[in-house]
C-alpha cells in the first residue's frame, strides 16, 4: 500500500468513546472533510469560515434534522493531521451517532482505520514517529508518573536530541564517503579525532537513554512487587488489605468510571504490581516446598520484596538467619515484622534494636501507611520528577541497543584505522537504528505494526 496514496481520501470516525455519553464527536480528516460536512449542515456556509472557528446548526439527512450539533473547523495546515479537519460534537447517543457517521460515508468519506488520524499526522509532519507513540502511551497513562513520562516525550522528550546529533553523523557519514571517491589519493576529509569525539557524545546521550529504561519499565507496567515470607506470616492478609484500600479509594472517586486493576495500588503516582498473588490466594498448605520454590521464583521478578515475618511465632535465630540470606541478594527488599498485635515481647524488642525494620498488623491493618512509605522510597523517582527523559517505549530501548552496538563498531574501526569503506557501513548503521526511533527510517511493516494499536477515531 502506498502511504501517500491512501492519504488523499477523506476519513471519518467516532473520537470519544463508544456508548451512551453527554456529548460525542465525530472527527472528519482530508481535503473533503469541510465540503462534506457543508453538504450537510444547516447554519453558516462552512466554506467561507476561517480556521478555529465554532459553529452552531443542525446537521441533516434530506429532511430529517439527526441533531443540533457544534461544528469545530482546523483549516489545513493548522489542525492535528495538517489536513482540514472538522470535528462535530454531537448529543452522544449511539443511535445518532451511527446515523451521522453513515451520513458522511455516504456523502464520500471512509471509515477511518485504527491510529490513522495519528499516522497521518506523522506522516504530514506534526511530530516524529516517538512523539506518535507517545500519544498512545499518554492515552493508556494511568499513572501520575507515567503521564508525565507520555507528556514529556509527546513534547519532544529526546527527539530533538537525538535528531542533532544524528545531523552531525550524518555529516561524517558524507565526509567518510567523499574520501571513497578519491581513494587513490590518499586524503581524509573526515577527521577521525572529530569522529571519535562525536561517537563518544553519541553514546553518552545513548547510554543514559538505555539506562533509563529500567525505570521507564516500571513507569508503564508498574513496579513488579513480591510479598515474600513462610507460609502463615500473613502474607495474603497483607496483600487483601493493601487491595481493599485500593479498591475503596477507586470507588470513592464519585463519576468516575475508572477499571479497577485487580493486584495493583497507586502509591505517590507510581503504580505497585503484585505478582502470583494467584498463588497467595491459595492456601499454601500443600507441599511446603512447592510454595518455597516458587516464592524463590517469583522473588527473582520483583522490584522490591516485601519480606513478612511472623512475630508471634518465628524464632528470632530463624527471622535473622533468614535477613542475613536475603542481604545476600540484588533486589531491594522492606523487612517487615507482621502480627503485631501478637508479637513475642522478646522479639520485637529484639528487632526494635536493628535497623530498618517495620511492624505492621496486616489483620487489624495497622502502620500500613509506614509500609507504603517505604515501599514508594524503593523506587527511585528522582529522574521523572526532575523532568528527564525516561525512555518507556521497549522498541526505543531495542534500537538504542542496536545503535549503541553499530557505534562501538565505528570506535573500533577508527582504533583499528580500518579503510574508511567499511567504516562508513558501521555509520549507516548506527543511523539507520537512530532513526527507526524518530520514524526518519521506517517501513510499512513497522508504521502498521506502531497505529494498529492505537483505537479507531485516535
Ligand atoms: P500466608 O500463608 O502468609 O498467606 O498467611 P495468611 O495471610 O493466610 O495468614 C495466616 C494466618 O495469620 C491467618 O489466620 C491470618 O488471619 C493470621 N494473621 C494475618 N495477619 C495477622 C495479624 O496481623 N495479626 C494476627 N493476630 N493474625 C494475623
């Protein structure tokens, strides 16, 4: 399918969400948008109005009037697609709806495909292909930190960055290839100093992206957590209350009609997975090991851990011997003393000396809010709060690995004094990766696979 070709019809779909709402709009995009919607509208000549104008009438089928509407007009190339657009905001009752957008099928338009508003304004130019795919992600945010993340790559995020400093490889891509043409006199355009200097740029700004992913990951899965400890510390306790709270704040959010994520809970604008909460679910009185071995498992997945020790029947060699175990390994963990209300006095005066410790009663719910706490202190927030680029987008992080690797290939070619041929092969392939992230290189393939996600009418 040709891109361009396709682009010269006009589309029309459904923008706000299906069912029965106060207020629907229908969006038109392309060179008929306005003509069509004129045919079809009584009040002022849409034709004759200026762009970012409003309007009131009735929009008709023959005689019969299918609703008082309001008509919003972007004259190309001042709206989202750079096309003429033409939004009608309509009484949401499905039945019009359908009546109106069959109206403009027939006056000429198609029904637009998933994420073609969105492509079309990729393909006129508006944003890249990263600032595309973060309007996806800012749709599907559910999360304080990871719609700021969605916003601050919609804004431009690294594409800027990015872009210059491609220009600049691209320069020496040229320059490396001039000195091809004149091969047998032996000359350097491309000053390999400069390259290198630029190479290393390249990979610092590279580096600190692919870091970023890992807290990117969390951003928009949620930070993978375990709630780990023996069987009967209270760890399905913990987790249904924790749940409960989570529940109860989602519903007291009066009109609002928000999914309530089963396993998760929004804690300081970052969202807690819990993983194999199946399992907890369960009772775990089968074969001791089974549980042992899949906590193993799961631990190994997680962000953080919540470890649950029971104070009122652990022994306190045991709960140490068990401490000492879990320091041993990478994942940051909270250790928490559970049962409280029942603790052996021995004991929590025992753990009271140590640091770091939280005493909860997951069954009477108390200090879940110094849990919390910590739980949110694990993660480290600074880089989104500072307003830096997190990259959230695992395709990015596929590139940017790729191009990291094609400019280690250059490093090695110019430490090597590798004939210049081969070199400028490891650069078109350093920008061939840097530019599948703005959409600079792209295939059909990959623009399909990217909108085809997107919901029709975005
Ligand atoms: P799990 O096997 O770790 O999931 O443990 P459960 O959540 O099933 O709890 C085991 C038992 O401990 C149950 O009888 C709970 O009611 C009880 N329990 C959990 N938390 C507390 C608590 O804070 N105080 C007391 N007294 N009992 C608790």
């Amino acid at each position: 399918m040709n891109p361009i070709a396709a682009m010269d019809d006009t589309i029309v779909a459904l923008a706000t969400p299906q069912g029965v709402g106060a207020i629907a709009v229908i969006r038109l995009s392309g060179n008929e948008a306005i003509s069509i919607v004129n045919e079809v509208f009584k009040g002022r000549d849409l034709s004759k109005q200026e762009s970012h104008t409003i309007h009131f009438g009735t929009i008709r089928d023959g005689e019969k009037i299918l609703d008082e509407v309001l008509v919003s007009l972007f004259i190309a190339p001042k709206s989202f697609t750079k096309e003429n657009v033409v939004e009608i905001s309509t009484h949401g009752s499905p039945f019009i709806i359908k009546q109106m957008i069959q109206l403009f099928l027939r006056k000429g338009a198609r029904l637009a495909r998933a994420g073609e508003f969105t492509k079309r304004a990729f393909m006129n130019g508006q944003f890249d292909l990263a600032q595309a795919e973060a309007v996806a992600d800012l749709i599907h945010s559910d999360s304080e930190a990871a719609h700021a993340a969605a916003m601050n790559q919609m804004r431009g995020g690294f594409s800027a960055e990015i872009a210059a400093l491609r220009e600049q490889l691209i320069h020496f891509a040229s320059m490396i290839e001039l000195e091809l043409d004149f091969s047998e006199e032996d000359v350097e355009f491309a000053d390999r100093q400069q390259l290198q200097g630029l190479v290393d740029r390249l990979q610092e700004v590279i580096k600190k992206l692919v870091d970023s992913f890992d807290l990117g990951n969390v951003i928009k899965n949620g930070v993978p957590t375990v709630i780990a400890g023996k069987p009967n510390a209270g760890k399905s306790t913990l987790l249904n209350a924790l749940l409960n709270e989570e529940k109860a704040i989602v519903s007291d959010i009066a009109g609002t009609t928000r999914d309530f994520i089963e396993d998760e809970i929004h804690l300081e604008g970052l969202s807690f997975r819990f993983i194999d909460t199946a399992g907890l679910r369960e009772t775990e009185d089968k074969v001791e090991a089974i549980g042992v071995e899949r906590t193993r498992e799961k631990m190994k997945q997680a962000a953080v851990i919540i470890y649950l020790f029971d104070l009122a029947e652990e022994r306190l060699e045991d709960i140490q011997a068990e401490v000492a175990k879990l320091q041993e390994g990478t994942i940051p963990f909270i250790k928490v003393g559970n049962k409280m209300d029942k603790a052996k006095p021995e004991i929590l005066e025992a753990l009271q000396q140590e640091e770091g410790w939280i005493f909860i009663s997951a069954g009477q719910k108390e200090n879940l809010e110094e849990l919390k706490d910590q739980l949110v202190s694990k993660v480290n927030m600074q880089e989104i709060k500072a307003g830096n680029t997190v990259v959230t987008n695992a395709r990015h992080y596929e590139s940017l690995i790729r191009t990291q690797q094609a400019l280690d290939n250059v490093t090695n070619a110019i430490v090597a004094q590798i004939p210049g041929d081969l070199m400028a092969m490891d650069i078109r392939e350093a920008l061939h990766y840097l530019g599948e992230i703005s959409g600079t290189v792209t295939t059909d393939d990959l623009l399909e696979n990217i909108f085809s996600k997107f919901c029709i009418g975005k």
